[in-house]
C-alpha cells in the first residue's frame, strides 16, 4: 500500500505540475484578456483567432468593460477582458474621461481596434468602450485585475445578506461589537484554550464523579419518566366519563390505551437500563482506571497535548496547496474560440477528469494526515504503556512515533485513510444529489436518499474506529493494515461490553468536559462583555467565543479519547500474556493493577478464580509483550 501512497502524491504532484506547465499559473497570476493574450508579456499568435499574439510587456493589468455583468451559474464576469497599462483610480463618467485618462496614462480602456482619438467620434465607441460610468479600482490590483473600489454591483452574491439586513442597522450594531470587543474576544480564546489544557491532566482526578453524575441523571430520568406516564395513566383512567359526548369519550379511551403502552415500555426500558448498570458496573471502573492513567500519560508525554495544533498546520498547508491547484486548473488546456468569438482555455480528452482526482485527493490526503496524527499518537502511547520504568521513557515517544511512522508504517496509514475515502465519497455524492432534488422528488425517495446517506455516516464511524484501533495494533504488533484491522475487530468483539462501557460512559465524561469549559468561557465572556458600554450588541461575540471553545475543547478531549482507546487494546494484551507472577509481570500502571486486583478478589468469593475477566481477553499477536 506504500506503493499506493507514493501514486496518489506523484498523481497529485503530476496535477500541479501540469497545470503549471501549461501556462496556467501565468494566466492565474498575471490574467489574460479575451483573446488568449497573458498580460505583461509577449504573446504568440493563435491560430483563426484575432487580435491574439500581441505584445503586452507594458499592459500588466486586467480590465473588464463591464464588471458588473455577473453569470451567477457559472461564477463568471461576462464582459470583454483587456490588458491596459493601468486602472482607473477614480470615477470616469464619460467617453471624454475615458478619452483624457488614455492620454495623461498611456492606458487605453477601449478595444484594442480603436485608437484614444476615436473614443468620443467613432459610433462603436458604445459597445468598444467600457460601461460607463467606470467604477474607480482599488490601489493593488487583485491578481493584477482592476476590481472596482465599489462592490455594490455584486450585491446579487450578497441578496441573502442585503435581506436579512435591510437597512444595515442590525448588521453594523453586531460588526461593530466584533470589532469594538476583540481584544476580549481573543482573551476568551486563550482562556479556553488553557482551560482545555489543565481539564486534559486533571480530568484523571474527577472522572469518578462524573460517573457517578451519569448514573444519577440516568437513574433519575428512567425512574421519572416511567412515574410520570403511569401518573397520567392512573389519572386518566380516574376522570370521569358521564359528561363527555361518545366520540370524546372514543378519544379518551384511545388517549389512555396509547399511555398504558407508553407506560409498559418505559417500565420495560428501566427494568432492562437496570440490569445492563448491573452487569456492566464493574467495568464502568475499568472506564474511571483509564481515564486516571491517560491523564499520567499527558504528564509523561506533554508534546501529545500540541498534536491537534501540528495536525492543524498539516491540513492549512494541504489546503493551501489543493486550492492553488484548483485555480491553475481552472485556467489551464487548450485555447477555445467561444460563441462570442472569444477565447476559452479548456482541457480536451481524459485529462479534463482530472479535477475529479484532484477532489479525490483532497478527501483521501486530509483523511491520511489525520490517521498520521492516530498513528503518532498510538505509537507514543504504546511505547509509554510497555515501557516499565518510566525513567527509561524515550526523550521525545512522539518524535520516536513519527520516525517509526515516516519509516515503516506510512502504507498503513494510506490504506486505512482510502478505506474512509471510498465511503465518503458515495455519502457526499448522495448528499448532494439530495440537495439538487428537494423538493422534487417524492416521499419514497426522499426516504431511501436519507436511508443510504444515514448508513454510509454509520459505516464511515464504524471504520474510522476500527481504523484507530488497528492503528494501535500495528504500533504493538508491527503487522500489516490488513492483519492489525483483523487482530483488532476479534478483540474489540470478545470484549464488546467493555468497549460499550468505556465508549459510551467515557463518550459522556469527555461531553460534560467539552459542556464545562464552553460554559466556562461563555460565563466569563458574559461577565467582561456586560461592563462594556462602548456597543449594544455582543451576542455576535459571545456566540464566537463560545464556538471557538467547544471547538478547541473537541479537538483536545479527542487526543484524550485517542489515549484512552489505546490504553485498552494495551491492557487487554497486557492481561493475556502476563498474570503478575515472576517473569510474567504486568506493565500496567498501578491504577489498573488495583482494578485487576479487585476483579480477582470478586471471582475468588465466587469460586472461580483466575484472572478478571480474562476469557474475554484474547490474544491479538503472538509476541504481543516483546512490544
């Protein structure tokens, strides 16, 4: 699957290249006019097509006739495109400004046909000749084109704005509470960035009371909603019947049927709800002894806590990237004349599917640069979870990670992140068929369309976990994709209670951690926001900050939830080849010998000793604890 990886690069790579090669990032930077003629440099002559092939080395800006004239479906400027020496820095009003503009610059903005002398004489002046009046451009030219200073002619981009708007009023009142409230707003995210930061180490220290805080609000909201419905059941079945006409009397019978199911169900619900808290209690406390020794892991590995800021960069640049290469692919093939007799760059033949691969690869290489992030991540973890002296730690596991990702386990990576590439594809087809087609097609498609797309969101979590655990096998293992997914899913089934447990008590500990500290920010952005007298309006802040916290807050609880799903594949090997004897010693960390020891204890007083829980432990790999 390297192999694979080096493809889709050099593919990627080939895109760039060509798109380069062809002239286009010259026609991107420095513009082109209609007739195929790149400005700021010479041209050659096109074939069949007038005025091509001239010489612009003194004509370096774009200028368009009329630049309001706007194809919203094809997200083009429909005007005549010319190279002139220079943009007009204010208004001209008539053909006579116009006129005296070309003689005091030496920037003709008519057709290249007619001469300056003939703008206010010649009858062609009116279709030759820009629209006037001619907006007045901005000092830089944007990409070497002359946009107008007054954008008003795009208000048709905007008419969702301009309507929700109407005269401003209430858009200029939240802008300037943005503006006027800044240095707060960038205070706010710092602030829940830090607090982020000291959850991530402390949250070890609370996750039993948010356990407890969990069972509670489930106790308390099965047992109440099961009082609540048979309250209105016994209730209903109480009031009385002599008054009420027949068909009233049908209703009411029909209302109570309906809350003696309702009632029957949520009993039922809580009766099993109970059960399950009873059968899974104990390893609730496998749940709380991971969360403790994930937060001993970023204390023992502090560079885990930058890995969403690394992961960050890497998608910025990609995306920068991936964007360049777009534009040059948007002016690159061979020149077309049009119906308007102007000239077109368009790619003829297989290579004008390559934006296809080019959307492909946007999809498939952020997939693989956040797998590189699991990767690292698990194989820092794994090699602080079977390293028993933590004095003999590696000066930097996360730059050990890297070098042993980078050299061995690169097709991985690339394997797992095309698997999510090849369902996220079809979901996103789906999605936006979808969208072309509501409100036209009927109920039963709709329904199907909606089916389809919820089932390939759950395939695609699925796979994106079995991905991150077969991740961790491979930093335990050194096996391949294949056989660590394999190795993976067999011991993710024989211990699926353990994994429901963890996954959803976990899942709800690192929520309430994200719920904290957005209402942490929000309640301290309230707080300064309120003593500001200087705007009316800080909504618009307020929702920004807290936006920006819970997005910071997933991004590091998700590193946590990382360490944590690795930590269990650890011990689940972990409890397999060792049982605590001499030359058989565990490498988990106290906590989680205290829980072995506990589970033990427990299946002594029930006469069967042996390890907890240890048939529900299997092997991943022979030679799992040489890892």
């Amino acid at each position: 699957m390297g192999c694979c990886s080096s493809a889709s690069s050099a593919a990627q790579g080939f895109i760039c290249g060509f798109s380069i090669a062809t002239g286009a990032a010259a026609r991107l930077v420095s513009g082109y006019d209609s007739y195929g003629n790149i400005c700021g440099q010479k041209n050659t002559k096109l074939e069949a097509i007038p005025n091509s092939g001239m010489d612009h080395t003194q004509r370096k800006y774009v200028f368009f006739l009329d630049p309001c004239n706007l194809d919203l479906i094809n997200r083009k400027i429909k005007s005549v495109a010319l190279c002139v020496a220079a943009c007009p820095r204010q208004e001209l009003k008539t053909l006579s400004d116009v006129q005296k503009f070309a003689e005091i610059n030496g920037s003709a903005l008519c057709s290249y046909n007619l001469k300056p002398s003939e703008y206010t004489t010649s009858p062609k002046s009116s279709v030759l000749c820009p629209k006037l009046p001619v907006p007045a451009s901005a000092p830089i030219p944007f990409f070497h084109r002359c946009a107008p200073v007054n954008i008003s002619c795009y208000a048709k981009f905007a008419e969702a704005l301009i309507t929700f708007v109407s005269d401003n009023s209430v858009l200029h009142r939240l802008i300037s509470g943005v503006m006027t409230s800044k240095e707060i707003i960038l205070g706010l995210c710092l602030l829940s960035l830090v607090l982020s930061m000291i959850l991530m180490v402390i949250i070890r220290y609370i996750s039993r009371v948010l356990v407890w805080i969990l069972t509670i609000l489930v106790i308390l909201g099965s047992l109440g909603g099961t009082g609540v419905l048979w309250w209105l059941y016994a209730k209903q079945r109480r009031s009385p019947k002599e008054t009420v006409t027949p068909e009233q009397l049908q209703i009411a019978e029909d209302n109570l049927r309906a809350l003696l199911i309702y009632a029957i169900s949520a009993t039922v619900f809580t009766v099993i709800l109970f059960l399950i808290m009873l059968v899974m209690r104990k390893r609730v406390a496998l749940t709380i002894a991971l969360f403790h020794v994930a937060g001993k892991v970023f204390i023992h590995l502090p560079l885990l806590v930058f890995q969403p800021f690394w992961t960050f960069f890497a998608l910025v640049l990609f995306w920068v990237y991936w964007i360049m290469t777009l534009l040059f692919l948007g002016t690159t093939g061979s020149p077309v004349q049009n119906e308007q007799g102007f000239v077109e760059f368009k790619i003829s033949g297989p290579l004008q599917y390559m934006w296809w691969y080019h959307v492909v690869g946007l999809i498939w290489i952020s997939e693989f640069i956040l797998a590189c992030q699991q990767m690292t991540v698990a194989g820092a973890v794994v090699t602080y979870y079977f390293t028993r002296d933590k004095r003999n730690l590696p000066f930097t596991p996360i730059l050990a990670s890297v070098n042993r990702l980078i050299r061995y386990h690169l097709g991985t990576v690339a394997k797992g992140s095309f698997i999510i590439t090849l369902v996220k594809i079809p979901r996103m087809i789906l999605m936006y068929i979808h969208s072309q087609l509501k409100g036209k097609e009927n109920a039963c498609a709709r329904c199907v369309l909606k089916s389809c797309i919820c089932c390939l969101w759950c395939l695609e979590k699925c796979l994106n976990y079995l991905n991150q655990n077969a991740y961790t096998a491979t930093a335990i293992n050194s096996t391949n994709f294949c056989t660590s997914a394999k190795d993976a899913f067999v011991i993710l089934v024989e211990n699926a209670l353990r994994v429901a447990t963890i996954n959803t008590v976990g899942d709800f500990m690192l929520f309430l951690g994200k719920v904290l500290i957005v209402c942490s920010t929000g309640l301290a952005g309230i707080m300064l926001l309120n003593y500001q007298q200087d705007y009316t309006v800080w909504v618009l802040p307020l929702i920004i900050v807290c936006l920006f916290a819970f997005l910071v807050a997933h991004c590091f609880l998700s590193i946590y939830e990382m360490v944590v799903d690795v930590l269990f594949l650890c011990f689940a090997i972990d409890t397999k080849y060792n049982d605590g004897s001499p030359g058989r010693e565990f490498y988990m960390d106290k906590v989680l010998m205290e829980f072995v020891e506990n589970s033990r204890k427990a299946m002594k007083e029930a006469g069967k000793g042996g390890v907890a829980d240890s048939r529900e432990l299997k092997p991943m790999a022979s030679g799992a604890s040489s890892a």
